[in-house]
C-alpha cells in the first residue's frame, strides 16, 4: 500500500471499531440508567432495541447515500452523528430525551458500513489485505471499548463518561478531512464514488431517487450477487447465534472445572472476577488475527472459495465444542479457534461481496449485506434462546453446524454459479 491507501485504511478501521465501542457501550450504561431514570429493565430495554434497529435497518438506504454522495462525507457524517448523539445521551434530562439520542446514534451509526466498505473495496489496490485491517480495528473496539466504558465509570459520573467517549469520534473525523480520497481512486481506475456534481444531486425527485434505486438494485441482483446475499445471511446467523449466549455458556462450562482457582474465593475480588467474561474478550481478541489471515487469503485465492474452507472450519468446530468441553485445554483450544475462524470469515465476506457488485452501486450492494447480516442475522439471538430453553447447549451447537454447513454451500454455489463483476 502506499502513504495514502494507508491513510485511508487508518481512517476506516478506527472509524470502524468506534462504531461498535458505542453500539456495546450502549449496554454498559444502561446498568447505570435504570436507577438514575427510576425506570425498568423492559422500558430501557425496548428504547436500546429502537437504536440497534435503525443500526441495522439504515445500512440500505445508507448504501444508497454513499452510491450517491460518495463514501468519506457520509463517514465523517456518521462520525459527527455519533459524537452528537452521545453529547446528547450525556445531556438527557429524561427517557424521551435519552430514546432520541439513541435513535440518533441509530441512525447515523447504520451508515458506516456501506461507506467503510466501498471505500476500502474501490480505492485500495490490495482489497484483502485492507479489508482484514479494517476488521482488525471493529474487534479492538469490540473488545475494548466496553472496557474502557467499565473503567470510566470507576472514575467519573455516566454523564462524564458518554462525553468522553464522544471525543475519538471528533478526532477521527477531523483526521478524515486530511485523508484525499480522490486521489485514490483516480490512482484506482475509480472516478465516479464521490457521488458527482452536487448540485445535480439536489436537483433530482423523489421520484427519480426511486427510479435509480429500483434500477440499481436490477442491476445489481445478479445470480451471483443474490448467492452472496444468501450466504451473508447464514454467515449473520451464526455469528449472532454463537456470540449471544456465549458469555453464559462459557461461565456454565468453566464452572464445572471444580479445580479452576484463578483467584483467591476468599479474597476481595473473588465476587467480582468472572473467568468467563474474560475468556469472552479473549475469543473477541483472537479475531484480530482472524481477520489479518482472512485478507491475506483474500488477495490470494477467490474469496468464495476461501468462504468454503472456513464455512466448513466452522461447521467441525461447532460438532467439537461440547466435546472439548470435558478437557479444560481442549475447551480453551477449540474456543480460541472458534474466535479465529468466525472473524476470518469476515474479510472473505466482504470481499466476495465487492467481486460480485459492479462500483457504481458498491454502497448498495453493502447496505443489502448488511440487512442481511444485522437484520436477518438478529434472528440468531431468539434461535439461540429458543433452542437452549428446549433443548440445550449440545442441540445448540448442531443448529450451529447446520447454518455453517449451509453456509459453505452457498459460498460454493457462488464460486460454481456466480459470475464475478472483476
């Protein structure tokens, strides 16, 4: 890559993980805000549903945006949105003013994906390699920034810290104003992801807005390109179903290791220490070298055809979980490369996504993938409690098998049937 590729790849993965250190803050907070609001958990709880909807519902009229207006203004708009509505969260007298910022943070967090990913896939020559690092930045912010949200909070009011947490997203918005993204893609071959004149855009209806979008979207749902919509569901699936109810499953099987003292039950941090949280972040952390290794394989080999191989990875790692958990170094072994293959997947997915889409409706394209992977792929969560309540966690882990072996069909019906727009 050279200096400005670079920049831009910086620029994408720390806007990136910012956008998921909010959406899992969200949920440390809330802790805080049942008793400063008098409210319950359901009450709160039907608010934060409000702002992960739009999360996940805005990613295609946001791929329509980008292919509109081009990627880095809707970047540093969702940026300055999401600062803006945790000033405004800090700020909340009441639940009504406190359900607006999260609608707010909504809204503007559910455009990041289409534009991150267009950007990268259309002005960086090395599209794998970037779109790993830009997969490394969203699991440091997974990871961390929950963390950091606990420790602020040791120190500082709630309100103090959804303040303080706004300041990344100023910096890194300001950074993204130096980064010329035009320059990349004239280097590319790309001329048309800014979106064109301007004031062109302003002049166009409702009507014609509609019309391009209806046309765009026959233009883009190729056989190929629909695969890849059928595959990026069940990849959403799993990846939903696994890390909901992970947190519990790993502290049901680490407290059948009667002999795992990590420290003292009769010390002072005994009530607090949780080896399964820990163990949580872990697997969260190892998909930092997941996601380097699914780009590197992606420059190398067809990413379809990657998706295969680790579809199938998944699917023998589900059947082997229960079993490892027997052995306390078996269960770490096939956690850890749980951790590491479900995130390889993702820069795969993504770069299958951007071979299978012509650029000008590469923003669409990622806001259809995204309904797919956030909206359908929600449905993880209740099939994962549906499952565990009749059922339990072996059942589990074979619906999880399932959905990868579905997976690695798909992603083999793309690479057999597909025809790729590269």
């Amino acid at each position: 890559m050279d200096a400005n590729e670079r920049r831009i790849v910086a620029f994408t993965a720390s806007s990136h993980g910012l956008v998921h250190t909010y959406e899992l803050s969200i949920p440390i907070l809330l802790t805080v805000w049942i008793a400063e609001f008098s409210t319950t958990a359901a009450t709160l709880g039907a608010l934060v549903t409000v702002g992960y909807g739009l999360f996940g519902v805005g990613a295609l009229p946001g791929g329509v945006v980008v292919d509109r207006f081009g990627s880095k203004p809707v970047i540093i708009a969702c940026l300055l949105g999401m600062g803006g509505s945790f000033l405004l969260v800090g700020a909340a007298p009441s639940l009504p003013v406190l359900a607006l910022a999260l609608a707010v943070w909504g809204v503007t967090a559910s455009v990041y994906h289409p534009a991150g990913l267009t950007l990268l896939s259309k002005a960086v020559e090395r599209r794998g390699t970037a779109l790993g690092y830009h997969g490394i930045g969203g699991n440091l912010g997974i990871a961390l920034g929950p963390l950091a949200a606990v420790l602020l909070l040791l120190a500082f009011d709630w309100r103090v810290v959804a303040a303080l947490l706004t300041v990344p997203a100023f910096l890194v918005a300001g950074y993204g104003f130096t980064v010329d993204v035009d320059a990349a893609l004239a280097a590319a071959g790309e001329t048309d992801e800014e979106g064109g004149d301007t004031n062109e855009s302003a002049n166009v209806t409702l009507g014609d807005s509609l019309a391009g979008f209806v046309g765009d979207t026959r233009a883009l749902l190729t056989l190929g390109f629909a695969l890849v919509l059928v595959f990026v569901t069940f990849s959403g699936l799993y990846y939903r179903t696994f890390l909901t109810f992970l947190p519990g499953l790993l502290g049901d099987t680490l407290g059948g290791f009667a002999d795992l003292q990590l420290v003292d039950p009769e010390g002072p941090y005994a009530e607090e220490f949780d080896p399964a949280r820990y163990l949580y972040v872990a697997i969260l952390m190892v998909g930092i070298p997941g996601q380097y290794l699914g780009g590197r394989i992606a420059d190398r080999i067809p990413p379809e055809r990657g998706l295969v191989y680790f579809m199938s990875i998944l699917a023998a790692l589900a059947l082997a979980f229960v079993p490892a958990t027997g052995r306390i170094w078996s269960f770490l072994l096939v956690s850890g490369l749980l951790g590491v293959a479900l995130f390889t997947v993702q820069p795969l997915s993504q770069a299958t996504v951007a071979a299978y889409s012509p650029p000008g409706t590469r923003g669409l394209s990622f806001g259809y993938t995204y309904v797919g992977i956030f909206g359908v792929g929600s449905l993880g969560a209740g099939l994962a409690g549906f499952v565990l309540t009749v059922a339990g966690t072996r059942e589990l882990f074979f619906v999880l098998a399932g959905i990868a072996v579905c997976g690695a069909l798909a992603s083999g019906s793309v690479d057999r049937f597909g025809e790729s727009r590269e």
